[in-house]
C-alpha cells in the first residue's frame, strides 16, 4: 500500500482484519500540521491528517517546509508531500522486487 501528500487519509477509516487502524504502530508520512498551517487551511479540511494519523497509532515523520520525506514501513511505503512522489515509488519497486508471488 502507497500513499502520497493527503493520500495517507484514506487510511483513517479502515481497519486491519483484527480491529486495529493500518497505520497503528507504523512509521507514517503525509501532509503535516505545519504544511496545513502555512497553507492556511487548518480551518477547511475536515481533519488535519498528521495529527488523525498520530491518534490512530501512526509515528508520523515530517521534514521542515515542502521538503521530500518518504517513510517504508513493511508494506506501507507514504510520502509528506508532491515531492516525495518518486521516492515513494522507488519504495514501491523495492517492496515488490523482494516479495514472494
């Protein structure tokens, strides 16, 4: 699974087959408090991502300003912004190159 800038919210409403929220106990990325701050939209989104992810057991990782950061726990590979886009996929290749068919 792969997520990229706000992408990472899809993963708020599920849960895993025991109960638990997908990214409890994983390290996490996505659009930051900050960014939504800077951005001015901490008023419009209907939650703030970093902050869901953090409540639901995430560890969210961010880097300062717009910088790229790209986080590969297991299976879940989640990137902070556009930026991180392409290091995303390139943990996205890793992660299939090495798992059994």
């Amino acid at each position: 699974m792969a997520a990229v800038c706000h992408g990472p919210a899809a993963l708020i409403g599920l849960t895993r087959s025991g109960g638990t929220p997908p990214a409890a106990g994983k390290r996490v990325a996505g659009f930051t408090d900050g960014e939504e701050a800077a951005a001015g939209l901490t008023e419009v989104v209907p939650f703030l991502l970093q902050s869901t992810l953090e409540k639901r057991g995430g560890e969210h990782s961010g880097a300062p300003g717009r910088q790229p950061d790209v986080v590969a726990d297991g299976r879940l590979g989640t990137g902070q912004n556009p930026a991180s886009s392409a290091g995303v996929a390139e943990e996205v290749l890793k992660v299939l190159s090495t798992s059994k068919r």
